[in-house]
C-alpha cells in the first residue's frame, strides 16, 4: 500500500504518514453512512434550513469517519505521543451536542452520551501506558453503548450518531492501539 506524507494541517485526521487505501477507507465509510443515513431518515433534514442540514451533515460524517481513522496506526500514535493534543481532542467533541440542537432533536440524550463519553475518555486517557487501558476502554464503551440502546425513545438516527461518537471518542481514540504512549522499560 502506498504511504503518503500527510500536509501538517491534517496531522490531526490522519496523523502523519498514511496510506492511500486508509484515507480512502476512512473518506468512503464516512461519506457512504452519512448518505445512507441520509436517504433512509429524510425527515431530518427535510425541515431544516440549508445550512442546518448541510453542519449537521458535515458533523455526522466527522463522527462516522473518525471512528476509522482514529483505529490507524498513524492517527493513534500520533496522538499517543502527543499529550497535549489529546486533551484538545477530547475537549472539543461537543459533536453530538451540536447535531441534535441543529437537527431539534434528542438533546437531553445528546448531552448524556456526550458526558458519558467524555467522562470515559477522559479515563481511559489517564490510563495510558498501562495493560489495563484497552479492556477498562471495552469495558466503558459496552457500558456506554448497552446504556444507550436502552435509551427506548431516541431517534434512531441520534442512536447511530451518538454509539459511533462514543466509539471514536472513548475508544477508537482514548485508547492507545499500538503501545506508542507505553512507557519502554
């Protein structure tokens, strides 16, 4: 697979080397679950002023892409190494939050994933470097994602944005997938 050197203004997508097939994995799976989405649940967007659908929209491809791009090595040892920037990261994941108040929908669950998810980044970030953070990251996310498909009365749609933003926040990216941020002995 081709590797290309990624411009630093994107370091934070796809870290700093990535292949061509990963970019392209990440841009299709991303683009392809927000267009799917789109065509099966037309009612929330169908109200909506132009701009409103099209943030939303843009949002809900970031979660769905970032589930993937935050699983390649290149983007987890980026920021496994990066302390600072994934403190950033995790701060600025209001993602959900936004999407329901644009799409006028499900904002008190918005908010509880959103807290949830964060709470658990938040601790499966401090556990860097040891054994135990990816089951404590497993472990949190089942929890997260069994916790809110109990949520019986939000939106489907809101259910799938808001169980990928848990995955990409509190799992695809707290957790270290490739021992970069593991202390050396």
């Amino acid at each position: 697979m081709k590797i290309v050197k990624i411009p630093s203004i994107l370091h934070d997508v796809f870290g700093e080397k990535q292949s061509v097939g990963s970019i392209l994995v990440i841009l299709l799976f991303g683009g392809l679950l927000t267009i799917a989405m789109g065509f099966t649940y037309p009612e929330i967007t169908s109200s909506l002023p132009l701009w409103r659908s099209t943030l939303a929209l843009l949002l809900i491809f970031d979660i769905f892409a970032g589930c993937i791009a935050n699983f390649t090595i290149s983007t987890s040892n980026f920021y496994a190494s990066r302390k600072t920037n994934r403190t950033v990261f995790i701060a600025i994941h209001i993602h959900i939050i936004m999407i329901a108040l644009l799409l006028n929908t499900d904002i008190e669950y918005a908010v509880g994933i959103w807290a949830y998810t964060i709470v658990g980044a938040v601790i499966v970030n401090a556990l860097i470097g040891k054994s135990s953070q990816r089951f404590i990251g497993g472990l949190l996310l089942s929890i997260g994602i069994g916790g809110t498909f109990l949520l019986s009365n939000i939106q489907p749609y809101m259910l799938l944005a808001g169980t990928l933003f848990m995955l990409k926040v509190l799992f695809s990216f707290a957790v270290d997938h490739y021992g970069e941020g593991v202390e050396k002995a």
